[in-house]
C-alpha cells in the first residue's frame, strides 16, 4: 500500500490551495475514482475529509453516475459506524464530496503488521455489522466492502466509499 507521504507526486492539490470554503490541507488517498485530500472548513472550524471526481472523469457518464449515487446513498445514512456526508459542491469542473474526517488507519495498513487479536476481530465485526445492518434497513447495500474501505479510528470502525453501493426502494 502507498503511504500518504508517496502519494503526494500523484495529487493534483497542493496544501492550500482552496476548494469552494475548503482550504486543502495535504492528500489522504487516490483511487480510481478521484483524490482524496484532507481539508479545512473555514465556514466551520474543522477538518474534513474532501473526495473529488475530476472534471476529466465527470465526462464519463458511468463515473459521474457512480459518484452521484455514492453521495445519494451516504445522505440515507447516519450511524456512528458509516463515514457522515456534510456537503457535495463542484468548482471548475471539478466535483466533489465533504465528508468526515476520520483520525487512523485502515485495517489494510493494520494489517500489514500482523494478525488482529480475537478482541480486536470481535469488536470490529461487531461494528462492521451494525452499520451494514443501518445501511441495509435504509436501502442501502455497500458492495466494496473491504480493508481499505474499513477506517480504524479511537472510537472504532468507519466504513467508507459507498461509491459502488446499490440503493434500493424500502418500505415505508
């Protein structure tokens, strides 16, 4: 796995460089759906965690259709176990996601050092469930369901990137 710090040559913002009240921070993580940065909320006070879809791959109908339903889906949450949206906005082309900063790790970095203990194994499963059975009683089914999409945080797990999620219509 790259670390945040080798990241950085493939990042396209630079620490404080400003998105919309965002001001850029430094860089999380890049996958194949866009760049992850850490950000700073100047309207609010705090860091969040900012997910922008380029405006080269906005003109991909199946990535942009993707990233709208990643938003859509997370906005049916809240769950202390499922990574919060705050806002979505887009600026030169650019769209993206403000979402909860989350403080850790993911269990992939975790586990490159080793196995978990029992404990561990118990009580993330525990809360990895909780928040897929949330999502699942608001319609929403994850599919990306893995280590890198598992964060480790002091007050337990965040699942993120509801980016291949299928919504679905729940009875009322």
């Amino acid at each position: 796995l790259p670390t945040r710090s080798t990241l950085l040559p493939f990042m396209t913002l630079k620490p404080g460089s400003l998105l919309g009240p965002y001001t850029i921070e430094g860089p999380l993580g890049v996958g194949g759906m866009g760049e992850v940065y850490r950000a700073r909320d100047t309207r609010l006070d705090r860091t969040v965690a900012l997910k922008i879809l380029r405006g080269s791959e906005l003109s991909r109908r199946d990535r942009l259709e993707r990233f709208k339903r990643e938003a859509r889906a997370i906005s049916r949450l809240n769950h202390p176990h499922i990574c919060a949206l705050h806002d979505i906005g887009e600026q030169d082309g650019d769209a993206f996601l403000v979402m909860e900063y989350v403080d850790g790790e993911t269990l992939a970095e975790r586990l490159v050092g080793g196995p978990l203990a029992i404990e561990e194994v118990l009580r993330f499963g525990e809360q990895i469930a909780a928040a897929l059975t949330a999502a699942h009683r608001e319609g929403v089914v994850h599919l990306d369901l893995k280590p890198s999409n598992i964060m480790l945080a002091r007050d337990g797990v965040k699942l993120l990137d509801f980016g291949l999620a299928k919504l679905r219509e729940i009875d009322p």
